[in-house]
C-alpha cells in the first residue's frame, strides 16, 4: 500500500480542483469515519457536485471503470506510482432489480440527497478537508445522525432500515462486520431488519459473501463477527455447516468449554488482525465434521471420522465459495492435519519429518495452539511439535534422495509401481538416520526387496 499521506494528498488536490471550478466536492464515506475514530483509512474517497464527463475532463489521467453509477477514478502521481482516487458524483438511485446494482441512478447537485442513499450512518459523512484537519468535528457535514451514532457506538441503517438491505443484500453482511470491527452494537431497528431479511443473503454472489465473511475471520475481530451472524440469523443462510454446531455436546473431560459452537468461537476469539485468511477459514471449519458424526456412545461422546468427513465438507464450502485452487488445498488440509499432534511424541523421526513437510507448517502450528487453548489448554503437544520443528535444518527434513529410480535401473531392478514402494523405504531409513549414502540405500534395497539382477541370471 502507498503510504496513506500521499492518498490524503491525492484526494485533497482532487477536492481543491473541482472546488476551483465551481463544483463541490468532499471527502466521503469510510475515510471519514476513520478519521473520527483515529484509526487510519485505508484509502480516501471523494464525492462531489461534477458529473462524470466533468470529472474525465478535468484530470489528465483517469478510469470511467463506474462511470455508469458515477464513479470515476482519478490517478495522480509520476511514473509507476499512482494513487488511485476514487471520484463519485452526488446521486440517487434507482430501483435495484438484483438486490445487490441499481438498475439507473441520477445524478443530483444535492450532498444531503445522495447521503440518504448510502448504507449506515456512520458510513454517510461528509469531510470538508479546505476548512483544516485540525477540528475534524467542525468540517464534517452529518445530515443523517452519523456523528451522535459514532459517538454512542451503533451501527444503523440511513432511513428504512428494510428498504436499505433491500437495495443491497449484501449491505446486511457489511453491517455486521462494521459492528464487529468497530467494538459497536447493532441498532435494534436495523438488528430487526437483518433477521427479517437474512433470507435474501442468498441472492449475493459466492465471492462476494466469501470476501465479506474473510474480512470479518481476519479484522481482529472474528468471534464478535460471528456471534452477531448467528444473532442475525445470517450464519444459517450463508453458512448453515457452522450454524448447526451450537447444541452439539462435547465430552467434558477434553472439552470443559462447552459445545462445538462454543469451542469454534474460542479459536475465532484468538486470530488476530491481519493473519492470513487459509489459517482464519481454517479455525473456522477445523471441526465442521463433528455434527455429523455426533455418536452418544455407551462410554462417553464420540466423534468416529469426523476428520474425514470435515475434510470433504472442508472441500465443499471451499468450491461454493469459489476459492482458489491453491487457497483450498490449505484449508483442507488444515482440516485434514488438526488432530495429528496428538501423535507427535510417538511418531517415528520419518513420519514427524514427513509432517513438517506440510506446505506453511506454521499454519498447523497456529491452528493446534488456538485448538488447545480454547479446550483444555493441554499445550505438551504443541511445545514438542514446535520445538523439534525449529530445531530441525531444512536438509534433515528434505534431505536429497539418496538413490532415484535411475540408480535402481543401473543395479538391474525392472522399471514398475514397485518403484515407489521401494524409494519410499530408502526414504525412511534416510529420515530415521540408519542409512547416509547411495550404497547403504541399495544395500537396503538388496535386503528388503532382493536383488533382481541375481535373480534374472
């Protein structure tokens, strides 16, 4: 990211162009709202009084990527390095056929109208940076109470709560992600609207359901995020997988927190800002399979496969939500790996090995210590893994083969599938250490699988 002067600069020469014209123009939406909590924006939009043809006309470089809905983008800066400004121009909307576009808008010289057509309150500011950053409060234009909503923490929707989420179904996914984020309450008249309409969540596209619910594992703030869907009654629209874990007992012995629900909330609790969304869809479906395969056994509550069947289930939400090939393979396998650290103090050197080999092993890692930590806080495990992980030199964990299938040629084995079961074991007696060179592996070969060059004379 640019350093976030340069797109405050950016967007400030942006308004003092158009402002030089004649035009209005203010910063707008989320860069305010930060502003006012002190936290840094991410990026600075501007809205403004001109059109899109005025807009194209006056700056020398710039994208009519929205110029349908009046948005363009304006690039400042020299060679490589653009700041790109987002520029939209007042408006109010039309119907929106899809749940998600309107259908037309119309551009309007109003700042009040087109606010009234925004998400929330809080999201609904407008930031006159010419009258000085020094008194933020005293350059802001609120026409809808977002400035007193900031003040009492809540999170509410601009006018009809249900005409809003009507417009835009998706705006009910990012309303509960703001309140997460934010530390917020839900106001109870835009809460009531979520729950009446959580059903119409299923009319957004996957991806954009996918990046709104990867925003919300990754902001700090998973486990609010969560609990607030499952309040909405949004989590069994969009994820019915985990909404199906609350109730599901666990035995108490390992388990003293609660059910599953309780137990996944407990790893959602701990990923922290920033951590990387294979790790944070990890936590989340590490126990997907568990439902399922509830079992009241005679001895106490069981789980038979639920690895197995978490996986596949793993697999699946990762296709709905269309991850990519590489972004689903982690999870999975995340899923897959979670319960083998039980087994670590056990494991031969060449198995132990084999599984540091797992692509991004400090994933595991991390997954297995939130696992811990939000059950029974046992952490032996963990320790061992870790410890031996770190001490372990790459080349000891990958070591180079010491024989290949064209050493195995050129000592007279016949070419087959028996290959792999063959290099396999060298393998091991390389991990375990009993074997250090070509000849100790094919003087292992000739004792475990005999010598075929003899045998053919």
């Amino acid at each position: 990211m640019l350093p976030v002067r340069r797109q405050f600069e950016a967007a400030l020469g942006i308004v003092e162009k158009l402002r030089a014209e004649g035009y209005e123009a203010y910063l707008a939406g989320g860069c305010v709202r930060d502003l006012l909590l002190g936290r840094e924006p991410h990026d600075y939009d501007v809205a403004t009084s001109a059109t899109p043809d005025v807009v194209l006309g006056l700056f020398e470089r710039t994208f009519a990527v929205g110029a349908h809905f009046g948005v363009v983008l304006v690039a400042n800066g020299d060679g490589d390095e653009y700041v790109v400004t987002e520029v939209a121009t007042f408006r109010s909307d039309g119907a929106y056929s899809d749940g998600r576009h309107p259908d037309a808008v119309r551009y309007t010289k109003s700042a009040e109208e087109d606010v009234r057509r925004r998400d929330f309150t809080i999201n609904g500011l407008l930031l006159d940076p010419l009258r000085g950053m020094e008194n933020l409060r005293a350059s802001v234009m609120d026409f809808v109470g977002g400035l007193d909503d900031l003040n009492t923490g809540v999170v509410r929707a601009i006018g009809q709560a249900e005409l809003r989420f009507e417009e835009d179904h998706l705006r009910m996914l990012r309303g509960v992600r703001f309140a997460a984020r934010f530390g917020f309450d839900v106001e109870a008249g835009t809460a009531a609207a979520l729950r009446g309409l959580a059903t119409r969540i299923d009319a957004v596209s996957k991806e954009r359901v996918r990046d709104e619910l990867t925003k919300m594992l990754t902001e700090g703030q998973a486990r609010r995020a969560f609990e607030l869907l499952e309040e909405t009654g949004l989590l069994k629209e969009v994820l019915p997988e985990i909404a199906r874990m609350r109730g599901v007992e666990q035995p108490a012995e390992f388990h003293p927190e609660g059910d599953v629900w309780v137990h996944t909330l407990g790893l959602l609790g701990q990923l922290e800002a920033g951590c990387s969304m294979t790790l944070a869809w990890g936590a989340l479906l590490h126990d997907v399979g568990k439902p399922p395969t509830f079992c009241r056994a005679p001895d106490r509550i069981r789980f038979d496969g639920h690895v197995v069947v978490g996986v596949a289930m793993a697999a699946e939400i990762c296709r709905r939500f269309r991850f990519s090939n590489e972004e689903t393979r982690q999870i999975v396998a995340l899923v897959e790996n979670h319960m083998r650290f039980m087994d670590t103090r056990r494991m031969k050197d060449s198995t132990l090995k084999r599984f540091f080999r797992l692509e991004r092993f400090e994933e595991h890692l991390a997954l297995h210590r939130m696992d811990c930590m939000a059950g029974s806080g046992f952490l032996e495990n963990w320790e061992f893994a870790r410890a031996k992980w770190l001490a372990m030199p790459e080349e000891t964990v990958r070591p180079k083969p010491l024989i290949t299938g064209r050493e195995l040629i050129a000592a007279g084995y016949r070419p087959g599938a028996r290959f792999k079961e063959i290099l396999r074991a060298v393998e091991d007696a390389q991990l375990e250490g009993t074997i250090g060179s070509a000849d100790e592996a094919l003087g292992l070969v000739r004792d475990r699988f005999g010598d075929e060059t003899a045998s053919s004379s």
